[in-house]
C-alpha cells in the first residue's frame, strides 16, 4: 500500500538532517532582490497568453494574541481598525494584478492563510471577497477548492455561516495540543468544545473538506499527553491532518525566546511521539499522504496520490499544481510559470509600496533548465514515492543517470541502508524511507550546501 511506513529508529536517527521541506524549488531561500515589478508583469502576461488557471492566496497577517511557537508572518494587535488600511492596499493589488491577467482565467483553488483571517469583521470579509469576485473569475458553482484557515476561537457559528456564505468549501483549523499545561506553555488557550463546535458547525453547513494541524515536540508534552490529544481529534473525524514537527529557533523567531527550553520534550520523546502518532491514525484509517500529512482514503489528495497525479507547492501537497499561484498580502509568495516571487514581509513597506500603485514584490527567482529539471525530480519523490528515468529523460531530453552520475554514490548508499531501491528503471522510496523522503530529496538539491542548515527544520 502507498500508505505503508516501516519504523526503524536507527534509520531515522541517522537520517534526520536539518533541511527543506520543499514547498517549492529552488527554495525560498534562493530568492534575491534581482526580481521584481517587470518580471511579475511577464510571467502574468504569459499567464494571460496561455490561458492557465489559477491558484490565489491571500495573507491576512493580524492575530489578536501571539502563539509562542508561531513562525509565521504575522502582527499581534489587538487593535480590529488596523485592518482597514491594510485592506485598502490589498485591494489596489488586487486590482494591479488581474489587470495583466484574462477575466476568463478560472481560480480552481483560494485560500485564505495567516495570522488569522477570521481577524476581520463579517463586513470586511465580505468586502474582500466582493474585491476578489470583482476582479478575477471565481468559481460559483461550489466546485473550487476554497479554504480559510480558522482559529476556533476567533470563529463561532455565526462566522461559519458567513464563510458557507462567500463561497468558502474548505477549512483548516489550528489546534497543536489540547493539553491545557501545554497550551498554558504556547499561550494558546483552546478547549476541546470550542474547536468541536467549529466542526460542528462546518459538518452541517456542508463545508467540504475539515483539516486540523497539530504539532509536536512543545513545551510540557509528552509521549502520553499528546496521544491523548490525537486520540481526542480522531474521535473528530478530520478529512485531513496536518501533524508538524516544532522546530525551537528563537535566534529567528522572537516569539519562541518566551518558551522554557528546560520543557521542551528530549529527541527520544519527539520520536516516540511522532511513532505513536502514525500508529494512532493509521488504525484509524486514515493514509499516509508524506511528510506531515495524513488525509482518508476517500480524500483528494489520498486519491490523487494513488493517481500519481499529486503536486506540492507553497500551500503544501495540492491537488492544483497545475495552476499559477498568484499570492496576494504582505509576505505573500507567487508560483507563475517559471518565477517565484515574493511580496515585502514589512507590513509598512507592503503597504507604501502600493500606495505608488505598484506591487509589493521584493525578491524571487527566475528558474532554469536545471531548477526545472530538479523540481520535476524532487516533485516525483516526495508526492508519489517513486520515480521513472524515463519520464524525466523524455520529458527534459537528457539520460538519467548520466545527468545526475555525482549523486549516485549517495543514492547507493541510501538504497543499501534500506531507505531507497535503486533499479535500472526507476527510483522507489521504501517504507522505511518514507518518513525521510525529505533527506531524499536533499541528494538533488544544488543549492544545499551553501547555506547553513540552521535555517531549515529537521526531518523529523
């Protein structure tokens, strides 16, 4: 089965590198300042010229409270109006950017990511969403992938309404433990009844699709508390879950400087629960999908990795990679054609660089034939566990093993320690290379050794 893991502790051990997670590649540490204004103008023209549909996401960056271990992009305020502003300027991109594109594009997939988007009153959702629907051509007949990620306790049955409403079919709920020594730790104070009645609400309001994330390895857990925690969210049924590893860096993240090192769980803590975790869900009967994910097997992405049709871009595993992904917001990253780019992470800057009615890129990357090449590679691995020679080669006009004749020492050695099977035709990851897809893929990567590896997470 395409979901079967096999647990080996020394493997893992052995394994369990600092590296991407490869959402995209090259990453987005590859991004320069090269990029901008002209090459976005472009790529959404070539965009226009070859009718591809589209992927939007759109940053709401503001949380009431701070979540001690969040990582993202992000500005805690207690102050609702300073919303307002931001989405003046997030509608004059709106605007400057489906101007360059055709109002015929369809938009198979939107999500809203954050912060926290429910942060915005009803009207401002609906206003924004009036703004969206204006300006490119979403999709009326509920047959889009459209999420919002939902903190439940900024969500009520009224917001859930609401969202049914404005076309949403999709969400994804933060919850990371329900411990409450644990979410004392993170300064996340959730109960379980809080998170449920969101569910509730989503079930009978006939939203598509409900995701939960969790993470492991905060302050305070435990190999027993947190199986609890899983155990309480399978009796929930989500289509999806999300079950993140929690990496410590507080010399990059200032937030994580208020977590108690001293409570953090050891690395034999972290493994037990990630171990106990995979056994949980697959009892369950939920699938495997890769890296973090778990979906059930009636799912799309179960089904469109037993398709091998399965993708991943910087929304994580998709079934929508074909589309362009046009990321709207401070910090927002787009996917169009060959170029990645990102909007200024300022918040200040974001929005002063649209008041001159210009788009708020600052970095990206142009990919070349070898990025693609690579991409292709990596795509194949960590969405579908195997690849064929010959799809690439056909695909890229070059010989396989030829090509990449450097990186087969270490592809042998990985298929000698069990992780891989390497053969004359393909590459097959193994089911106990399964949960180290990533260090896998890392064998492909150009760019990795120049940067310093602290500033990715760990495998596992």
């Amino acid at each position: 089965m395409l979901d079967a893991i096999r647990w080996d502790t020394d493997l893992i051990r052995r394994y369990d590198l600092a590296g991407p997670r490869y959402t995209s590649y090259p990453t987005a540490v590859q991004f320069n300042s090269q990029v901008g204004t002209f090459d976005l103008f472009h790529a959404l023209r070539d965009s226009r010229k070859a009718q591809r549909p589209l992927s939007l996401y759109v940053h709401v960056p503001f949380c009431a409270n701070i979540c001690y271990y969040c990582a993202c992009n992000k500005v805690i305020t207690k102050d609702r109006g300073r919303a307002q502003p931001y989405l003046q300027r997030l509608e004059q991109e709106i605007q400057l950017i489906a101007c360059h594109l055709d109002p015929t594009q369809k938009v198979e997939q939107l999500h809203f990511g954050g912060g926290t988007p429910t942060f915005l009153s009803h009207d401002e959702l609906r206003q924004l969403m009036a703004q969206l629907r204006k300006h490119f051509n979403l999709l009326d007949d509920d047959s889009g992938d459209y999420s919002i990620e939902i903190d439940p306790r900024e969500a009520d049955w009224s917001t859930m309404g609401l969202l049914r409403e404005l076309g949403f079919n999709r969400v994804s709920i933060g919850l990371q433990d329900l411990d409450p020594a644990v979410q004392r730790a993170v300064n996340r104070l959730q109960s379980l009844e809080e998170t449920r009645a969101v569910i509730d609400a989503a079930r009978t309001l006939q939203f598509r699709s409900i995701n939960i994330d969790l993470i492991y390895g905060l302050p305070r857990q435990t190999p027993e508390n947190f199986a609890r925690t899983v155990e309480e969210v399978i009796n929930l049924q989500p289509d999806r879950l999300s079950v993140f590893n929690y990496a410590h860096l507080p010399e990059r993240f200032m937030p994580q400087r208020r977590i108690n090192s001293n409570e953090l769980p050891t690395p034999a803590q972290k493994l037990e629960m990630l171990q106990s975790t995979i056994e949980q869900l697959i009892s369950a009967g939920y699938r495997y999908i890769g890296m973090d994910h778990f979906a059930l097997p009636d799912d799309e992405l179960a089904i469109a990795q037993e398709e091998s049709t399965l993708q991943r871009n910087f929304q994580g595993y998709t079934t929508h990679g074909h589309c362009d992904l046009i990321g709207l917001g401070v910090s927002a990253i787009s996917q169009i054609g060959d170029l990645y780019c990102q909007n200024s992470s300022d918040l200040t800057e974001y929005q002063n660089v649209l008041a001159t009615s210009q788009p708020a890129t600052s970095r990206g990357l142009q990919c070349n034939a070898d990025d693609r090449l690579r991409r292709a590679v990596i795509q194949q691995l960590i969405c579908n566990f195997s690849l064929e020679y010959a799809d690439i080669e056909q695909a890229f006009n070059i010989d396989f093993q030829g090509y990449f004749g450097d990186l087969w020492p270490q592809l042998q050695d990985m298929a000698k320690d069990g992780l891989i099977e390497l053969d004359r035709d393909r590459i097959t990851i193994l089911p106990a290379g399964r949960l180290l897809v990533r260090s896998v893929c890392m064998v492909f990567d150009a760019y990795l050794e120049q940067h310093s590896r602290q500033r990715f997470s760990r495998v596992i």
